[in-house]
C-alpha cells in the first residue's frame, strides 16, 4: 500500500522531484546489480561471480558443473532444468546429486526456480559451453589469428548471441509467471498464493487424481478434521518410543502434517512423498519450520521414485477414501510395506473394519427424490438421475440407522494384499424397530493405531467404544455413532420402483451381501453391489452403485 501512497503524492509534486526519484530509482537498480550474490549450488556459501561459485563447487565438493553441462551437451534450457534440479535435490537433503543424463531432470517444471531470486540463473550466458577452450593458449593482441580460430571465433559469437536470446526469453517468462501469480484474484482471503479450486478433468484418470490434491481446498478439509488429524497427532505424541531414532516413510504426506508429528515424536529420518504439486508447498513448509535436516521431501509415485534408504521402519499414510477404499490409495501403500518395510515394521494405520447397516429415512427420500415428482405441478424426474445409481457421501445420523450394523470386511494392513480388496462378503442384520420400508443401506468404517505389528483385533471390535487404551492403541470411526468427519458415510438408496419397498418388523432379520470391485475405465472408482432379502417378507432386491 505505500507503493500507492508513493505514486499518488508523486503525481501531485514537481517534475524535478518526479525525475529525481527516477535517478534514485535507477541508481538503486544499479547499486542491486553491483551486489549480485550467487548462491552455491551444493551449501549456502554465496559469491560475487559464476566462476568463483562454480571454482568452490569443485574444489570443496568435487562437483563439476561445466563438465556436467559439457558432457550431456546442454543447451540454454537444459542448464536452466539442471540448476533447479540440484537445488530441489540438495533441498530434499541429499548432500551431491547424482547425474547420469537428461532424464532426471527433463521435466519441465525444472523450468521453475527452485530458490527465489535465484542469480545463478540470469548469470548462465556467462558459462561457456565449449569447454577446450580453456586448454588452449589465450590469443595475444598483435598475434596473427589462423583461419580455424576465426572460424572458432564466429561459431563462439554466433553461440553467444543464441544464450543471450535465450535467456531473454526465459527471463521474459519468469517476470510474466511472477507477474500473473502477484495479480491473480485470491480464492481464500486466508491463503497468500491464489489456488484455483477446480482442477480441469485430464483424460487420464490418475493425472487427474493427483491433480485434484494440488488444491488449498481439500486439505484445508482433512487439517481441519479434528477426529482424523487428532488420531494420529495422539497415537505418534504418546507412543515417542516407535518413532524416536527411527526412519519414517509419510506416503501421500500432502502438506507433511504427518511428517512433522513423526519429526516432534524424535524420528531420525522421515521421508516424505506425494506425486501431487502440494509436494512444493510440503517442502517449503518442512524448511519455514527448520526440519529439514530430517525430513526429506520427494516428488513422485512410490512405485516409481527410488527411496535413499533400503528399508524404513514405519509406513504412516492418510490413504483412506470415501466408504474406504475409493481412489484406490491403498494399493500404493501395500506395495511401499512389501517393497520398503522391515521385517517388523509398524503400519500406521494398523487395520481397518467395514461396516453396513440398515437405513430407514423417509424425510431424505422425500426431499431427494419424491420432491422431483411435483415441483409446483410439474413433472421433474429428470433430476433424480443418479440418486439410485451413485453412492451419496452424506451424515448418517443414528436415528435413521433402524439395525445394528455389521462389520462385513477386516482389513490387516499387515497381511493384506491388493487382490483381497475386490471381494464379495456375507452379512446380516436385525431390525430394532418398525419401519414403513427400507430405503437404502450405509457403509462406513472403523481405523485402528495398533502399537504392535502383530497385534490383530477382534472383527466385531467397534471403533466409538475402543477410545485410548493404556498401551497406547487408539481408534476412530467415520459412522453415525462417532463425532463427524469429512469421510461421512456411504448412503445407497434403494430405487423402490424396482424393489417396491415392504413394512418390516422390528426383530425381523435381513440377510444380504456387498460387492465391492474397481470400475473398468477408471480403477480409482467403485463399483459396490448390494443384494438382500428380509427373511419371513417379500422384501428383497440388488442394486449396482457407482462411488465417483
């Protein structure tokens, strides 16, 4: 804002005082030039000059940047990516990077500057790329020039003038990104970097997957899940012992709230993964809180990124979806435990339980789907499409909840492999009163922090009545009996067109199965299949929903 003052009080005063400001201005601009610090490539030694950085790099660290540049033949652009991928990698923890091509680096948000204002990059057009000329004698004044060193000479200028181009382009483009970042409309007045909150679909499922969790939005929503973030925070802050002086994998860390929780509870080493673009804000949030020498963040899918370490000896990870296994996250983590746990080591979270129960709530179904019916005389059923077909993320509340439920699925992260989570599974519950008709069925689940990797629950074991236990344990659940959380639970209304819904009795038992399998064109949704049949009652049918 004084910028603005500034500018008006300008516009009021003299023109002598308009084009003395102008000169300091200027002058300013030219005292900036003259303090140009560059920053070391590998520490935080800064330099007035490229040649003075790059003479430290190799003789303290053995780290040849001119040789990396002249062996993988790197042009203006490729120098810029290689800059920004040592920054990222010594920012990550790791001391000298290796690099064997292009490849590791040819991503182009190494086009991005790792550090702000970094000098280095506005300096490259002073690097000479062929380097056999620093092995020949210099060429004195007076000294006749041979034709091939004329000719080396124009090729030398004729290189020169294609950097500086280049490089004017690219600062160009810096300026404009900083520009458009600076004047963008702010989504959140509570956030410093305007976010747009709707990704754009991508074709490919997984792109999109990942890209959706690059936004403010959805993990401002899961922070602010005090019944899941609370679990964790308590189960690592009072078991310290599991965590202190060991080596941590946080799988799908996000903002690396998990990885800071491990680093207070006295974690050795903590490394922290997400293939999402919130890995850059994890990474600057790891260094404003000066945990860097411990946590390490890596951009990448566990499959695919290579860990500095063998094996860790815990995998914590928020991997749980919608009615729990929605997005399929849970697959990335049994392969991290198979590829990287020790023999031993601690799942965090330990197990999972599914649980269904019957839903009777007549005051839903008229306010979703018989409110289309007559809307002010008119027919609209045209916008219930979908209400029988999609799985509903909504609150359950417990009086709508007309039986028991039943835990219908254990899932031990321990033991448990990626062909057990598609399944079909048996269940049957008891009505515990009267109802005019069964209007659809809910699914929710229960997380357990187990503080032994061999301990096991019971499967009947309820999560809202586990509460702390004195050996550290904890449990949380996502259904109507628990404080709300931002997974709610899964509601499947029954389309009673197809299955006319029956008045049932209280005691009267209802038998019936839940399928769950991965949907064809994209393995990240849910296909969940329920079938029933109320025993002693005509009551009874199967409906396919879709968790999109």
């Amino acid at each position: 804002m004084a910028s603005l003052g500034e500018s008006a009080r300008s516009d009021s005063g003299s023109s002598d005082s308009l084009e003395l400001q102008e000169e300091d201005s200027w002058e300013d601009a030219e005292d900036d030039s003259e303090n140009i610090q560059i920053v070391s490539l590998l520490d935080k030694a800064t330099f007035r000059s490229v040649g003075e950085m790059l003479q430290h790099c190799k003789a303290k660290h053995d780290f040849d940047l001119l040789e990396i540049v002249k062996d993988l033949g790197l042009d203006f652009y490729g120098m810029i990516k290689l800059v920004n991928f040592i920054r990222s990698q010594v920012g990550d923890g790791i001391a000298k990077p290796e690099i064997n091509s292009k490849e590791v680096f040819s991503d182009d948000k190494f086009l991005q500057p790792i550090l702000e204002d970094d000098a280095l990059l506005f300096c490259l057009d002073e690097i000479t790329i062929d380097e056999s000329s620093r092995d020949e004698p210099p060429i004195l004044n007076g000294e006749s020039i041979t034709h091939d060193q004329s000719t080396k000479i124009q090729t030398l200028e004729a290189e020169l003038s294609t950097l500086k181009s280049q490089f004017a382009d690219y600062r160009l483009a810096v300026e404009k990104t900083l520009d458009d970042r600076w004047n963008a409309p702010t989504t959140h007045p509570s956030s410093s970097t305007s976010i747009p909150e709707n990704p754009r679909p991508s074709k490919d499922p997984d792109a999109f997957y990942f890209e959706s969790y690059a936004y403010n939005t959805i993990h401002q929503t899961m922070l602010q899940d005090s019944v899941r973030t609370d679990a964790y925070r308590d189960f690592i802050y009072t078991n310290k012992h599991l965590f202190a002086g060991k080596t941590v994998l946080d799988l799908g860390c996000g903002t690396g709230i998990l990885s800071l929780f491990c680093f207070r509870a006295g974690a050795a080493r903590v490394l922290a993964v997400d293939n999402s673009d919130i890995i850059d804000r994890a990474r600057a949030i790891v260094h404003a809180n000066g945990v860097g020498g411990v946590v390490s963040c890596l951009r990448g899918r566990i499959e695919e990124v290579v860990l500095p370490v063998q094996k860790v000896d815990v995998i914590v990870s928020e991997w749980m979806g919608y009615c729990l296994l929605y997005e399929a996250m849970l697959d990335s983590v049994l392969w991290a435990r198979d590829r990287y746990l020790k023999d031993g080591g601690l799942m965090v979270p330990s197990q999972c339980t599914l649980r269904v129960a019957p839903v009777a709530d007549p005051e839903w179904v008229g306010a979703n789907v018989t409110f289309w019916r007559d809307v002010y005389g008119f027919e609209m059923g045209e916008m219930m499409e979908g209400v029988h077909e999609d799985v509903v993320v909504r609150r359950v509340e417990p009086e709508v909840v007309v039986g028991r439920s039943q835990a219908f699925k254990l899932l031990e992260l321990r033991t448990i492999r990626k062909e057990d989570l598609t399944f079909m599974e048996n269940f049957e519950v008891e009505l515990d009163r009267d109802i005019d008709a069964l209007d659809g069925w809910a699914i929710w689940f229960d997380t357990f922090f187990l503080t032994s990797p061999y301990e096991a629950i019971d499967g009947e074991a309820r999560a809202e009545k586990w509460g702390s236990r004195v050996d550290g344990s904890n449990a949380f659940t996502t259904g109507p009996d628990g404080r709300e959380t931002h997974w709610q639970s899964g509601f499947m209304a029954i389309d009673h067109v197809r299955s006319p819904g029956q008045p049932l009795q209280k005691g009267q038992k209802i038998n019936g199965s839940v399928e769950y399998r991965r949907r064809k064109d994209n393995e990240r949704e849910l296909e969940i299949e329920m079938a029933w049949e109320a025993v002693g009652s005509s009551e009874k049918g199967s409906q396919c929903f879709i968790m999109r």
